[in-house]
C-alpha cells in the first residue's frame, strides 16, 4: 500500500493523500484548535486552518501523529449506526448480480451483510459514498447514466453503494429503494449520513 503523502494547498489547507481515509479521520479525532475544517474524498483529507491561530508547523505535526496512530486504528465497529429499510426491487438488481457474477440472492444478503461507512459526501447534498472491507463486487457504472434517477435509489458503483437523496440525473445500477429521508434542510443536521457513519441496510421487501 503506498504510503500517505502530505503537501500543502495553499497558505491555509494541507491536503493528505491516503489509501484508508477512514482510518485517518478517525485518527484525526476531535480538530484541533484553528483547524477549521476536514474534508474526506475517496483518496484524500483536506485539512483547512486558520493562519492567524494556529501555526503550519504545528498543523502538520499534528496530521503526522495522525498518520502514525491511523495505522492502529480499527473502527469497524465505531461511530454512528444508520440503518436503512430497503426493498430490493431496483430495475439494474439482476444486471447488477450478472455483472458480479453471483445470484441476485446472494447479491443481495452480501449488501446486507456489508459493514458500510460513509467514506466521503458529494455529487448531491445528503449523498454518501459507502464503502466495505467486507464488500467483495466491483459493479460498473451504467453505459449511458439516467436522465433522472428517483429519490430513495439505492445503488451500486465500482465499490461504492449509495442512496439518491433527490431525483437526479444518475449512472450507478439500482437495486432497491428505502424511504429514508437523507437530506432535511428543516432536520439538525440536515444530512442524515456523515464521513464516519456504520450504515446497515435492512430487506424489508
């Protein structure tokens, strides 16, 4: 595994390039003073800070504990526990299990089984990409993405599984839909997945 590289990003931010970003978010723990803001993507964790009360020095010596305590770190079984009710009846679920190369049952209980987290927000508010240890498919994107995806999709991408929050122009297959409501602007916070969270998902077909 390539080792984590650390570069700054201008005079306020330093950018990590990581292969476990869980693993060092969690290693990160609460910011310290003047860090203002952490920002997870699929391979890296941009760490924002305030010049005038903290010092790049020290923003830096704190990321390389980080980095030496994220190799120890196991939090499989940490953070915030979502569960999803979902029924598997996505129009791509049996091209989805043919492109895995298992049963749609299997498939199925696999996804079930998976212990997700959230590895990173994006694309949409409330969107989370939810990544597995334990997820063994690899499933491609669609040929030609979908003028307009519904809201509540549950989908698969690479290794990637996530919930549409809103109906959205979308390439990932969809293998179910849950009513779960992930994005409420009148909810504290208004996204219900964060970077870190356990999702479990639930067949309630």
């Amino acid at each position: 595994m390539m080792a984590p590289v650390v570069r700054s990003f201008g005079p306020a931010a330093v950018l990590i390039e990581t292969a476990d970003v869980l693993a060092l978010q969690a290693a990160l723990g609460v910011p310290s003073a003047g860090i203002t803001d952490i920002v997870p993507a699929a391979e890296t964790v941009l760490v924002c800070f305030d010049p005038s009360s903290i010092a790049p020095s020290a923003v830096r010596a704190w990321i390389d504990r980080a980095l030496t305590h994220a190799a120890d770190v196991d939090d499989a079984d940490a953070g915030l526990l979502i569960e999803i009710d979902v029924r598997y009846d996505g129009p791509d679920l049996s091209a989805a299990a043919d492109a895995a190369a298992v049963s749609v049952a299997t498939l199925i209980d696999d996804h079930q089984r998976a212990r997700w987290r959230v590895a990173f927000t994006g694309f949409a508010p409330g969107f989370g990409y939810l990544v597995a240890e334990d997820w063994p498919h690899r499933v491609p994107r669609l040929a030609a993405p979908r003028t307009r995806v519904p809201a509540g999709s549950v989908a698969l991408a690479d290794g990637f599984s996530g919930v549409y929050p809103r109906a959205t122009p979308g390439g990932w297959q969809l293998i179910g839909t849950t009513d779960v409501v992930l994005f409420d602007p009148e909810r504290t916070p208004p996204a219900l997945l964060s970077p870190g969270a356990r999702v479990r998902f639930r067949d309630v077909s």
